[in-house]
C-alpha cells in the first residue's frame, strides 16, 4: 500500500476514472471484490479528498462555446500576493476552465473556452481591468483538439 491506496484502490479509480456511472457490482466483478467493499471503498475515497468530482464532460460545440484559447499571463514581479485575488476572480468565470501557476516565459496558464474570438476578447478585458497585476497576456487559439481529458494514471 503506498500512499493510502492498495492495489484495489487503484483498480477501482483506474475504473471510475474512465466512467464514473459503472456500477459497484460491475466495478467489484472487474477487480474481484463485492459491491459493498467496492462502495466503501468508494465513499472513504470521496470522503477523503482522493476522489475530487464526478462529472458530465460536455461536448463543448453543442453548448454554443466551440472555441477553445490557451491564454498565457504575466504578473507583474514583487505583486505574488494578488494570486488569491485573481483565484476569487477566476473561480467565477465558467468559460475559464482551467489555471495553472507556472514556471516559465510565463506565470499563469489558463484554458479558456468561449463561442469566438468577440466574445474571448470581452472576458480577457474583464480580467485585465479586474486584476491589474496581470501585465500581459499571450494568447494561442487551438485550431483542433487532439486528446482532452483528465485521467490520471493510478501507478501501483
């Protein structure tokens, strides 16, 4: 067991990873446990944080956002503390769907999807005027999406 996990854990997660609707007695058939350790072991991991979510990905061109821009940000240096107030802002934009903090050219990543190009550059001016440590943006528009998802891999 590393890390909390055994190696039913992982089988488990590896699972509902890829579909989070599986039954617990198809999960258990899968792994070689009954529904009911397979639920336990599922609630405990839900409990614990090890289990963030459980959700519906949807096909983005059906909800009228079909464009997606990887978004790269500057902070202005000496100014880190505004981060927890740039998080509050971003934590309330749906179209922002994804921030990461990183090491680089830039500070911050951000994967954006909006319905064009307008209305992209409507919610980029809201941030800027809304959190002005942000000193520039770099902006890449994917042109197709080549692999999405969120798996991780659940090394034993």
């Amino acid at each position: 067991m590393v890390d909390g996990l055994d190696d039913f854990d992982r089988s488990i997660l590896d699972i509902v990873q890829r579909d989070c609707q599986m039954k617990a007695e198809a999960i258990g058939h899968t792994v070689g446990l009954s529904a009911s350790a397979v639920q336990r072991r599922l609630k405990r991991m839900r409990e614990q944080g090890i289990i963030k979510a459980e959700i519906a990905v949807v096909d983005r061109r059906v909800t009228g956002n079909p464009m997606t821009f990887i978004t790269g940000m500057e902070i202005e240096r000496d100014n880190y503390d505004a981060l927890a107030k740039f998080r509050a802002w971003v934590d309330r934009q749906d179209h922002i769907q994804q921030v990461y903090y990183v090491t680089g050219a830039v500070d911050i990543i951000a994967i954006v999807t909006a319905h064009d190009v307008g209305q992209y550059d409507e919610l980029m001016a809201q941030l800027m005027s809304q959190n002005p440590q942000i000193r520039r943006m770099h902006t890449n528009v994917v042109l197709k999406d080549l692999k999405l998802g969120m798996m991780v891999p659940v090394q034993s």
